[in-house]
C-alpha cells in the first residue's frame, strides 16, 4: 500500500484473495451493518432502488458478477453522498477510489452541467466495466480519471497553488492503511465548509469487535488503521466531524479552519 511503513501488511495479491472471500459473504447479506437481512433490504427496495439513475443500476448489477463487487459504495450510501453534493451546492470534487465508477457516476449526476471530478484510481481496467454506463448517462465530460495511486496525484494537485481550498466534496474509499496521509492532503484541497466523506470507517464492526468474534486477521488489521483513523478525526479541531453507521461506515469532516 502506497506511502505505508507497516511491515504487517498483506502484499496485494493476498489483499485480493481475502476480499474476494469476504464478498461471498457480502453477496447474502449485504453490504450494511445493519444485523437484519430484511430491514436493510427493505431499506433499499423502498427508498434506494427507486430513486436510483438507470445507469447506476446498470454499474451496480455489473459490478455484482465481479469478484471484489464489496469494494462498490452501496446504494443507500450513494444516495446520501448525491444529497450532500447538492447541500453543498458542489462544483468540485476528488475521488480517490473509484473501483468500477458506481459512485463517480452518482457524484457527476450531482454536480451541475459544469461541474468537474479528478477521480483517481491506479485499475484502469476495473473503471472501464463502468464507462459504458457513464458515457450512456452523459457524464464522461465532468470526469478527469487518473490511472495512479492517490499519494501522488494529491501532491501534484497542491503543488499547483490554486487548488488550495478549490474544492467542494472529496470522498475516499481507497486503501484504509492510508487513510490519514489522505487526510492531510485532503484537509488542504477542500474549502472551508467543504467535506471529505471517508468509507469504510467501521470496517465491518470489527472496530468494537470483543476478542471472540469471529473477524479474520485482515479485518483486524484493517480495524487498526480505522480506529488510530477514527481517533484522528475526533481530535482534530480542522474539521467538525460526524460518523454514520450507514453501509461499512462513513465518517463526514466538514473544514472548519
């Protein structure tokens, strides 16, 4: 994982393996921390999947057939970030994991026919099982895909001094061991009163997980580096902070200072 010193990290290869695993189970219950099957389906039947743009669904039952489908924000998360994107009144707004392009596409359907998103992912080929669905939306001209890991298309944007504060919404759901040297880079592109939602920041509850419950060593981990994450946020006075139990965990950080 870029920019990560922890010697305990599995290598790529066995991070694939482990989620491919973890989607079988995902695929019967869902991608929700909710602990019933039924209320989470009613959940989506009622108010995601009717609302939901056609081409969405286009990305979201492709990305059902692939293996790490897990790695996909879920409908109910996406239609919260689409509601925020339009509080905000959002014009700009970053990426950093983008998988096959479900909420990339849910964003730009947000943003007004001027809007941009620098939507940065180092798997080109996972973002094109999506492209179809987002050029038949009509979206491709509010996208600005970069094929790279985030570290250092983050710094190149800073580097360029006019995007210091430039933007409205960032949302991260990339690699989770990186998740505060994204902040860092984050907290200074987003304008004050902007926010950065990161996903994954419950980590299948394993971050309250008692020693008996059944979590891999992977999920474990992974806990680790939200609760230090976790801890990070709740300290730190640049942002007001908010932490939803919706899908695997969102916590939102609006600038402040």
């Amino acid at each position: 994982m870029e920019g990560s010193d922890n010697s305990l990290l599995p290598s790529p290869d066995a991070i694939y393996a482990i989620l491919k695993e973890k989607n079988e189970y995902v695929k019967v219950h869902g991608k929700s921390l909710l602990k019933s099957d039924a209320l989470y389906k009613y959940i989506l039947e009622t108010t995601a999947y009717p609302r939901e743009h056609e081409c969405l669904r286009e990305i979201r039952l492709a990305t059902e057939q692939h293996p790490l489908a897990l790695m996909a924000g879920s409908p109910d998360e996406v239609q919260l970030l689409q509601m925020l994107l339009k509080v905000l009144n959002a014009k700009l707004a970053i990426e950093i994991g983008v998988f096959t392009g479900y909420s990339l596409l849910a964003t730009a359907l947000a943003l007004p026919e001027d809007g941009k998103i620098i939507a940065i992912d180092p798997v080109k080929e996972f973002y094109e099982i999506g492209l179809p669905s987002i050029k038949k939306a009509g979206m491709t001209h509010k996208i600005d895909f970069r094929e790279s890991t985030a570290l250092p298309v983050l710094d190149q944007l800073l580097s360029e001094g006019k995007n210091e504060g430039a933007f409205d919404f960032i949302f991260v759901d990339a690699d989770k061991f990186n998740y505060i040297n994204y902040h860092e880079r984050a907290i200074k592109l987003v304008r004050i009163g902007g926010i950065i939602a990161y996903d994954n920041t419950l980590w299948s509850g394993a971050v309250a997980a008692s020693p008996d419950e059944p979590h891999t060593q992977f999920d474990l981990l992974c806990a680790e580096h939200a609760k230090k994450f976790n801890t990070a946020m709740a300290a730190d006075k640049r942002v007001e902070v908010s932490q939803l139990s919706i899908a695997d965990g969102v916590t939102l950080c609006r600038r402040v200072a």
